[in-house]
C-alpha cells in the first residue's frame, strides 16, 4: 500500500486540550509510542510506524502546533519548553493508561521530546531521538540570527510548495525512490508559514544538549549517513556527550522514518535500547 493509500487508514483526529486543540493520527492498543514530527513535515511522515507498531501498540503522532489543524502557541517566539507542555496537554486530554510512554522525536520534534521528557520524566519510560537538531542556542548571536533569517527568506520568497521543490529531494538519500521524494515534498508543501515560522523561532533558541543534561532516563539516538540536514557525526557525538547509545540507520537521509522504516520500527518496539 503506498503512503497516500496508507494515510486513508489513519485519518486526521482533533482534541481540545488546556492550550489549544490538537490534531493527530493514532493507531493499535497497547504500551504508548508517542511521534513527533520534523519542522518540514507532518504527522504523514509517521504512517508507517503507525502501521507496523499498531498491532502490539498505541501509536500517537500529532500535528505540532501551527501545523495542519493544530492551534498555535499564544507567542511569536516559543521555546522547546513551550512546545514541550503542548505535548502533556495533549496526552492529557486523550486520558491515556498511567503507565510511562516512549517519546520519540524526529528533528525539530527531538527538542520537543527532550523539553516534555525533562518536564514530566516520571511519565517517560525511554527517549529516542531520529536524526535530531541541535538547535542554535549555543551558537554566537549573530550565525543564530542568520540562521533564522535566511529560514523566513526561504519561506517568503518561495512559499511552502516552493521550499518543497527546491528542498524536498534533501530529505532523503541520492538513491530515494521517486514515489517517496514526491510524498516528502507533498509534507512539505502542507506547512502552514505561521506555524513553520514559530517552529524556527524556536530551533534559533533552542539548545538539545542542555535539554538532555537534565534528563536522566534510557535515551537513544539514531540517523543515517546520507542525512545532510543533521549530519550523522554531530548526532554520534551528541549521543557521546549524553552518554547514550547511537544507532546508524545505514545510508538513509534525513527523513529516515520513512526511508529507514523497518530499523526505526524494530527499535520503537523494542522495551529497552541496546
């Protein structure tokens, strides 16, 4: 079944929560894995963790706030941590079973992990990080602020559809089938500007290595050699510093929940790490 099909068979769900409604994709029964997407992507981009993990699993994969039917966040400026209580609002507001869940961040969606994770930690049972971003917060000002404005140039000059084009073949791997390039660039082309420029006020600010300082649960991190977005060297070595194994996902980009998605599945429902 080809994702487009697939995506039939997880529609789009909306929750109220404390902070705004939410929507999501969910699947199966069972202990909780929790998705988190990148800042170019969507929920889509989980469908088939949503389809292998459902058997034994409740998978949850949101639209991060300002993307698809997800309300905003009230400032123009949010932090990880805002984004990170967002997460504990919506899982509240699905009244989940009391027992600890995975949280499993993809790219921008690894801060948003790590910030829930450290806030919440007696209800994470394990974090795992796919192919994460730093973020900027330890970067001189004025390479942070570069990074932000050439980001919002991008959007503004090209649109959404325009950054899919000129960007989505990045996401993957040179040797990626055609059919998953074209779905990518579809994800892509869906962000909402306003969303999409909150989330980059946010990777300007953020600094994934301090989050993580503070967290003391099982950690995983994971990526491919191909990525080019979150080269594979600073993922190993943030893994080093936290004192966390990292997985090589093999010669995969940066969309690896999709290009790699038979190893991400094989160690989402996995109940330890290695």
């Amino acid at each position: 079944m080809n994702l487009c099909e697939l995506s039939l068979q997880f529609p789009v769900q909306r929750v109220a929560t404390q902070g705004g409604a939410i929507a999501y994709r969910r699947a199966g029964q069972g202990p909780v894995r929790v998705l988190l997407h990148g800042i170019g992507s969507a929920s889509g981009s989980w469908l088939r963790q949503l389809e292998a993990l459902k058997a034994a699993h409740t998978v949850l994969a949101w639209e991060a706030p300002g993307y698809g039917q997800s309300e905003p966040l009230p400032m123009d400026q949010p932090q990880a941590q805002d984004y990170g209580r967002r997460v504990w609002q919506w899982l509240d507001a699905l009244d989940l079973p009391p027992a600890p869940l995975t949280l499993v961040g993809h790219s921008l969606g690894a801060l948003m992990a790590a910030a829930a994770a450290v806030q919440r930690p007696e209800r994470v049972q394990r974090l795992a990080l796919l192919s994460p971003a730093l973020g900027y917060g330890r970067a001189e000002p004025a390479l942070r602020e570069s990074k932000l404005a050439d980001r919002l140039a991008n959007l503004r000059e090209l649109g959404p559809q325009g950054m899919a084009d000129k960007r989505g073949a990045a996401m993957l791997s040179p040797t990626a089938d055609p059919a998953l390039v074209a779905y990518v660039k579809q994800l892509m082309a869906q962000i909402d500007p306003a969303g999409y420029t909150q989330a980059a006020q946010m990777l300007a600010g953020a600094d994934l290595a301090g989050l993580l300082g503070a967290w003391r649960g099982p950690l995983l991190v994971a990526s491919g050699a191909a990525d080019t977005i979150t080269p594979a060297p600073a993922c190993e070595a943030l893994a080093r510093q936290a004192g966390a194994p990292y997985v090589s996902l093999g010669p995969v980009g940066h969309a690896c929940a999709l290009e790699a998605a038979d190893l991400i599945n094989r160690l989402l429902e996995r109940e330890d790490y290695p």
